[in-house]
C-alpha cells in the first residue's frame, strides 16, 4: 500500500476559467438543468465544440440520464425517459448521419430487466459495438450483445442479479479475451464474456459509490480503478492489484492518459467545496490539487480536463509541456523524479541523456562521484565522452573513471584514446585481475581496438598480457613481434609461425627469417624446408586445408647469408625433393660447392666436389651464363670446357687450350668441332704459325686435314706459314705437291667436259640450221602412242614424233606439245625458271659463299646461272621484220614446245 502523505506535490497543470469567445472574454456559462454529460469525438455533450460552438437536440421527452460516446466511432448512446414513471428508454444515435437536422436514432430499447421497473445507475458500451452493459439500482446488469445499432442482430440477457445497486461497469479488451467489471456498493466482480457461461470471479468484497470506478488505459494493462473512502484499488480480470491508500470521501473518479483524478468532498459529507486532485500513480506524485464549488462531473478532452460546476461555469486544467515540469523538477533536485516522468511520457533518448547529465553534474559538485559516474554511463551514445573523462583525470578519482571507460568499451564506442585510458589506468591502478578480465572476454564480448592494447600493454611492459591478446584475436604480426624483440623466445615464435596458414607463414619467414636463422639456425631450416615442399599448419592449427602452391625456395636464400652450411642442407634438400627447383637454386648450390671445391686441400674429397658441381651443370638447370662466370671466378677448368661445349662456343674452347699452350687439346678441338666450325683449322694454322717453338707436328697435322677438305687456298697457307721462323719448305712441300696434283686432274677433268660440251653445242646449232633452212620431211608410219599404222588425219611435231589424232586428243594434256617429248622439256623448263629465281638471291649467294669450302665453285656455280650476266631485252623491230637473233630465240623457244604441224 503507498503511503498518500509521503507523495510530493506539483502544480503541473494550469487552472484557467473557460472564456466565451462571443460575449468579449466573459466566462463560459453551461446551460441550465445538465443531467448527464460525457466526452469523446472532439465534443462534450451537449455538443460543445472547441470553439465552444453549443449545439442540442432533442433525444427524450422528460430528460437524459446517462450518456456514453464511444471514442472510435461516432456513436452515442443515451439512457433517459420519454414518459413518467420508470420505465427508461436506450437510445443509440448515428452522429454522422441526420434525421431532420438531428442524429439518427438507430435502434430503441426499454432498458428494464425482465419486467421489474427500476432506474438506471450506470452505462458502458464495448468500442467493438458488439457488448453494452446497463446497471440498474436493484442490483441488476442487462448485458446486450450483438450489434448494439440494430434490434435484429443483437440479443439482450440479464447477465447479474443482486441486491446491491450497481455502481461501475466497465470492458477490458485482452486480445481476444473481453472481460466485464461489475461495482457495486459492496462487492467487485468480473465476467468472461468470451466463454459461453460468462464465467463470475468475485475480485473484492467492498465496492464503491456511483462515478467511482473507472478503466485504465492499455498502458497500465486495463486495470479497473475502484475508489473507496480509505483507498484506491486497482484490478486486475482474475486478482486485486496495488491498493493506494487515498483518505477522502471520493465524489468523482476518472482516469485520462496515465493520471488519475479524485474528487473528494472537503470537510463534512454536505459540504459543496469540493478538492480535485490529480494522481501520477507510476511516479508516485500529485500532478495537481486545487479546491472547486460544487462539481458536477470532469471530462477530458482536447488534452484536457474540464471540470463542470453547480454554478453552470467551466474549468480548464491545461498540462504543463513536459520540460517545464521537468524544469521544475530540476529546481528542487529531484533528478530520479524527473528520469521516472521523462520515461512515462516517453522523452526521447536525448532528452534523457540531458537529464542523466544534470543529474550527475549535481552528484558530482556534491561529492558524490561514484553516483555521478553512474549517471554519466547513462548518458554514453548521447553526450561527448570528453566532458565526462575530463572532470575524474585526477589520480584520486581514477576508479571512478575507469569504471566509465569500461562502460564505454562494453556498449562498442570506444575509440582508441579511450582504450588506450583504460589500459593505463588499469596499469596505474596495478590491477592485473582486472585487466585479465578485460583482455580475456570472450570474443562476442570484445568492444575495444585490440591493435590499440596491444600497443599499450607493450608499453607498459605488460608483454605476456600482450601476447595472450595478440594471440587469441590472430594479430601474427604483434606476437612474432613481442616474442622476438621484446621476449627473445625465439623458439615459441618458429613454433607459432608453424602454425600458421601457409601465406602468413610465408610472408613471416620472409620478415623474421634472418633472426630466426641467426639464433634457431636448425629449427628455421627444417621449417623453411618444409615450407618449400609440402607445407602444413601444425596439429594444434585449426587450419588444416592441403597446400596448392609451395614456396618459392629462391626468395628465401637471403635469410641464409650467413649460415652456408644450412643454406647448403636446404639447397641439397630442394633439389633432392624436388628436382624441378627454381634455377637461383642451382646457381646458388654451384656457388657453394666451386667455393668447397676451391678451398679443398684433400685431392679425394676434390674430386668428389668437382664430379659434384659438374653434376649440377649436367642438369641443365643452372643459368648458363650465371654458371659460366662462376666457374671462371673459380678457375673451374672442367666446368668452364663444358659450358662452353654445351653453349657450342668452339672458337672459346679453342682460345682457352691456347691460353693454357696445349697443343694437343687445340688440335683434339679442331678434330670434334671443325666439322660445326671450319675456320678453326684456320684458326690453330695460324695459331701454331705464331709460335717460334718447333711445332712441325702440329703443322703437318692441321694441314693435312686443310688439304684433304680443301679448307684454304694454298696462297693462304704459305702466307700464314711465312710468319713462323721455324718452319721450312719441308713443312708444306707434301701440301704443295699433292695439292697441285689435285688441281692438275681437276683441270683435265674441265678440258674434258668444255670439248664435251662443244661438240654437242656444234651439232645442236647445225640441227637448228637445218630446221631453218630445209623443209621437214614426216616419214613416220606407225602412231607413236599406240604404235599402229598412221591414218588421216594424223599430227606431226617437228621432234619428229607423229600421232593419230584421236590418240593426241584423247593421252594428251595440250594439243600444242608432243606428250613424248613434254615431260623432258618440262625439266629444262623448271631448270630455267629456278634460274631465273634465283638470279636476284644475294643473300643465299654470300651465305653459300660463306659456308663452302670451295668458293670459287659457287661463283662458278651462279656464273652458270646467269646471275652475273646483262639482262638485255629484245624487241621486234618496226615493219615486223626480226633480226638475226631474236629469230634464233623464237625458233629455240618453238623447239622446245615442239609446236604442232597438222598435215
């Protein structure tokens, strides 16, 4: 029960006297004899508009008892009287529609139970039109369901009957669950109208007067409000609610947006001084209290309450807006007041934040600075974190806001600063439990930038705190970077980055490698070693998926820079595991293994490194001229002998057994490679030439192979001998003689085919003197395709071939050639046109040059083709007349076409 006396008073309602707008600002007068009245729609019955435009009609004969306007529909219901006597008449008017010039009366009803006569005491129609209950002084309620606008779709039944007049009717609406509460004098009851037995539950064993009882809104749960002498209760459908304990005889009760207002009778039961007062029952305050003459009922509307006096005037009680009653509030320091009224008229969240703040403003200049900080976390999302750190950065008052800032990072808005604050204000504070809390939330419970305490926590030197949080929210980076610089637990931090997916495990190794190598040089190879083949996150890796691509060996040989005999394990490993390496792995295991080899003094272990780098260059997977300048840096003479023969540089192989003056190898050169390269004969003549040491051996042996391949002129060859002092005629007498010898044949051979050749030039040009200067006599007699005696008609060529012409026309591709004779002259033909082809082919010309032995030969050669010769063209001369030699080339060109004569 709440304690009445200890409620604080307000005036949060202005009193005001209702002005007549018409008659110059004279106070409103109601019109005499008001029986009943009631609001709802925008109109206080009789019709008063807002303008207080009065409007009536007439709905009874004798007078209105009871009135009830439904607020969702603009339907009025009215009890009165249209003959003497009790017999009370329902009416229920349609105030959208008129019936000469007044509502329509939809439906008329004897509100009598059964055939009892007794008076109506009070009203209450369902918003849903389908329930209206009727109480009557006898104890009675009529209850009428249906449609209440028309008699056929609706039923009447008496729904309670007692002895005790009915004092309060009202309908609660719960989903879809509708209740009925019954007051009377003595007792409470509700009734459950959704069940077919209208089921009864006695709430209460005393009751109240007429007008006092009432119905909550939704906001308060419908709750049924009976107002007794000692207290106010409140009900629920199934039990009694909180009780207010309100001393007073009660005149009035009416509930409106969240107050209550009671009117009592001041002093004695006759007197006519009445006290209005208004109720905040959430807030436990008096919103207003204020004495009147007389009061015949209180009506709200517009946003107000009306309150209606025996002296025909009307009040006004207007609600002050709710920063001024905040404002009030705020005068008198009634800060949790003024948060309760904030919330019940639904302030929006920067309005209460303000009031959050200047409630902790006032706890703070009080002293009280846990209670302020307590307001000041209220108002985080809505006012500047700075004003409130600024006001505890004193060291005194560091508890105080580190319990801000923790509030801060819990509802996700803290930025870096403030994680920052907090960390160091846990560390000032030497509290290692609370920053084990704060650091080991569970992920769903992180609300802070976690590079940022990091950072901080490192700092202040708090590095295991820093590795557990760098660990557990995956930032690789900071603990391979606190182990190793801060801790120097490099072995812990090989072991994490092993357990990383393979990209940030690669890209760490990169980073770190070198440290690694330098202090854990046996574990960082076997991980690269791994991380090269057939890379996997370790078993307490949740990441288990199979690798597609290893790392790339190459880019790791600088992390070995100065760990050659690792370096040297992980190169050997690669090329083992893999023998597809990358080539920077084969040129840097070369490097390593001519260095072994240069600084071996043991000749067993030397011969086994040579085979061994010789093995690396045989695979063909080292850069060749990386390999190259190794091998020379290196004076490895096998490896630089062999690359040059693999890059088939012979004249570099020559040089080299020249540099070094072995004659033996110059000439073992020259025997494997002249073949590919000829000009080495010339080149070790000229070589051996040079030398003033007797090297008649070598001479002999290199001009015996010039002379048998015809290498060079013998001019040549006496030239470049003529240079050496030590060679004499002996050297190149078997040369010249065997050399003129050969030239001797070759030239009888010549003489042989020039007479050859003559002779048949000679009978060739008597052949063509002939066919121009005698007739041509065909005395063959057989067809020379089928071989059977000649008939006309019959075709003769002038090759002296003769055919039936059937037989011509039917093997031969073209009537203008001897098939016996075409394909030979088709060979003579493609023989000049290649000639002719070629006659302008320089290029091939110098290269065939360049290339043969016997130049002399292909001049000869393209002589023979006419290449050098002066292209003359011949025309005929004017008149038609030829001369001499353009008629010798037309008869040759007929000749060989072997043009047709028909006879």
């Amino acid at each position: 029960m709440a304690a009445f006396l200890q409620w604080r008073r307000f005036v949060f309602f202005d009193k005001e006297t209702v002005k007549d707008p018409s008659e110059n600002g004279k106070n409103f007068q109601l019109p005499v004899g008001i029986s009943a009245c009631d609001s709802g729609r925008g109109h206080i019955i009789w019709f008063l508009t807002r303008s207080l435009q009065l409007s009536s009609f007439q709905a009874y004969k004798l007078r209105v008892t009871h009135l009830y306007q439904l607020k969702q529909h603009n339907i009025l219901v009215s009890v009165g009287q249209d003959e003497a006597g009790i017999n009370p008449l329902v009416k229920v008017w349609n105030l959208d529609k008129k019936d000469s010039g007044s509502p329509l009366c939809t439906r008329i009803f004897p509100a009598i139970p059964g055939n009892k006569p007794t008076e109506v005491s009070c009203l209450s129609v369902h918003e849903n039109l389908n329930f209206m209950a009727i109480g009557f002084t006898d104890g009675s309620v009529v209850l009428t369901k249906g449609d209440i606008t028309r008699d056929r779709h609706s039923k009447t039944l008496s729904l309670h009957e007692g002895n005790c007049p009915i004092t309060g009717l009202a309908f609660r609406q719960a989903g879809k669950v509708t209740h009925l509460f019954v007051a009377t004098l003595e007792k409470v009851q509700c009734y459950t109208l959704s069940v077919k037995e209208y089921p009864r539950i006695e709430l209460d064993t005393h009751g109240c007067a007429l007008y006092c009882s009432a119905l909550t809104d939704p906001s308060q749960d419908s709750q049924f409000i009976v107002a007794g002498d000692d207290c106010v209760y409140l009900y629920q459908p199934d039990e009694r609610g909180p009780c207010f304990a309100f001393d007073g005889h009660k005149l009035l009760t009416h509930w409106h947006r969240g107050y209550l207002l009671v009117d009592y009778n001041a002093g004695c039961s006759d007197s006519q001084t009445h006290i209005l007062t208004i109720y905040d029952l959430d807030n436990k305050f008096i919103a207003y209290s204020a004495a009147f003459d007389d009061v015949i009922d209180v009506l709200a509307e517009w946003g107000s309450f009306y309150v209606l006096t025996r002296d025909k005037t009307l009040y006004m009680l207007q609600e002050k807006d709710t920063q001024t009653k905040l404002e009030m509030l705020f005068k008198k320091n009634l800060f949790v007041m003024a948060i309760n009224l904030a919330k019940s008229q639904h302030l929006d969240n920067d309005g209460l934040s303000e009031i959050f703040r200047q409630y902790g403003d006032h706890l703070y200049v009080k002293g009280d600075h846990d209670g302020a900080i307590q307001q000041y976390i209220r108002t985080i999302g809505k006012l500047e974190p700075s004003y409130v750190i600024r006001k505890f950065l004193d060291a005194q008052r560091i508890h105080n806001l580190t319990a801000y800032l923790q509030a801060l990072h819990r509802q996700s808005l803290a930025n870096a600063d403030h994680t920052t604050l907090l960390l160091n204000c846990y560390t000032k504070l030497k509290d290692s439990s609370k920053l084990e809390e704060f650091i080991k939330s569970n992920e769903s419970e992180v609300h802070f930038d976690v590079e940022i305490a990091i950072k901080v926590l490192r700092q202040a030197g708090y590095h295991s705190h820093a590795v557990f949080l760098a660990e557990r929210h995956m930032h690789h980076e900071w603990y391979l970077k606190i182990q190793l610089e801060d801790l120097k637990n490099y072995q812990e931090a090989l072991r994490y980055i092993g357990r990383l997916p393979f990209d940030q495990a690669e890209s760490n190794m990169k980073r770190y490698g070198k440290i690694l190598m330098h202090h854990v040089p046996e574990s960082t190879t076997i991980l690269l070693k791994h991380l090269c083949t057939d890379y996997h996150p370790s078993k307490d890796s949740t990441d288990r998926d199979s690798l597609d691509r290893p790392a790339n060996p190459e880019e790791f040989i600088p992390v070995f820079a100065n760990n050659p005999r690792e370096l040297r394990a992980f190169l050997e490993h690669m090329i083992k595991v893999d023998p597809f390496s990358p080539e920077g792995v084969y040129d840097t295991l070369l490097e390593l293994r001519l260095q072994d080899w240069a600084h071996e003094q043991d000749p067993g272990v030397k011969t086994f490194l040579q085979e061994a780098a010789l093995s690396l260059l045989r695979s063909d997977n080292t850069v060749f001229d990386k390999a190259l300048v190794l091998c020379q840096m290196h004076n490895f003479k096998e490896g630089v002998l062999y690359l040059y023969e693999k890059g088939k540089l012979y004249q570099q192989i020559m040089h080299y057994h020249m540099q070094n003056e072995e004659y033996g190898k110059v000439v073992e050169a020259c025997k494997r490679y002249g073949d590919s390269e000829v000009c080495l004969w010339e080149q070790a003549l000229g070589y051996f030439a040079r030398k003033e040491e007797n090297c008649k051996a070598y001479i002999s042996e290199v001009l015996q192979h010039i002379d048998e391949n015809n290498l060079m002129p013998p001019l040549l060859v006496v030239q470049t001998l003529a240079h050496n002092s030590t060679a004499s005629l002996s050297v190149i007498k078997d040369y010249l003689i065997n050399k003129m010898e050969r030239e001797t044949q070759q030239i009888e051979g010549d003489e042989r085919k020039i007479r050859q050749y003559r002779e048949e030039t000679a009978h060739l040009r008597a052949e063509i003197q002939e066919l121009k200067t005698c007739a041509k006599i065909f005395q063959k007699t057989k067809c020379s395709m089928c071989n059977s005696p000649l008939e006309l008609p019959s075709v003769h060529f002038l090759c002296g071939h003769s055919f039936h012409q059937h037989c011509l026309e039917s093997f031969a591709e073209s009537e203008a050639e001897c098939p016996t004779c075409t394909p030979e002259n088709r060979k003579v033909m493609d023989m000049l046109r290649v000639q002719d082809q070629k006659r302008d082919l320089h290029d091939n010309f110098h290269r065939q040059l360049k290339c043969s032995n016997d130049g002399f030969s292909v001049i000869a050669d393209y002589f023979g083709r006419g290449v050098f010769n002066k292209l003359t063209l011949i025309t005929d001369p004017p008149g038609g007349k030829s001369g001499a030699g353009n008629l010798e080339a037309e008869f040759n060109r007929d000749l060989l076409i072997n043009t047709k004569r028909n006879v």
